[in-house]
C-alpha cells in the first residue's frame, strides 16, 4: 500500500510541474503534495487568488482541489488525483 501511495504522490508531483506556471516539491510520508501555483494565478488567466484558482479548475478544468490558504499557505493547494491532473493538463494546456 505505501508503494502504491507513493506512486502515486510521484505521478501528480511530476504532473503537477509539467504545468506552465506550477510547481512542486515533493513531499517525504505524505501522498498530498502542496503545488506553488503564485506564477500561474498571476499569468495569462489571471485571479485573484488561490480560491478563485481552485474556481477556475473546477469550472474550466473539472478539477476539484483544495486551496492552500485553508491552511495557512496561500497560492498553493493541496494536491489533485492522477486522473484530474490528466484532465487539467489537456484543459490548460490548451
């Protein structure tokens, strides 16, 4: 079961920074990861903030995530599943 975690904290780590204005670090006994998405929430599709954020790639991207500033980390959000990271790419990839 750790591997499996694992694996999958690795995917949407990597998935995550195949994104144009995110990044993330991984993360060490978590299967979250915390992605810095200040770049992408003040690039071409520009927001407010990290909530408006998580708005767009529910709305636009069928991607449900949990903005960062909920705890206490603003302009980062608790990471996505494997299947919406592939979904958020196609869609804001263009």
């Amino acid at each position: 079961m750790n591997e499996a975690f694992k694996a999958r904290h690795d995917y949407v780590v990597h998935a995550l920074n195949c994104l144009p204005g995110i990044s993330c670090l991984p993360g060490a006994g978590t299967f979250y990861a915390f992605a810095d998405v200040s770049r992408a929430i003040t690039g071409p599709r520009a927001v407010g903030d990290d909530n408006e954020f998580a708005e767009l790639l529910l709305n636009e991207g069928g991607v449900a995530v949990v903005p960062g500033s909920g705890f206490g980390a603003p302009a980062t959000f608790a990471s996505p599943s494997p299947a919406a990271c592939r979904r958020w790419r196609r869609r804001w990839s263009g």
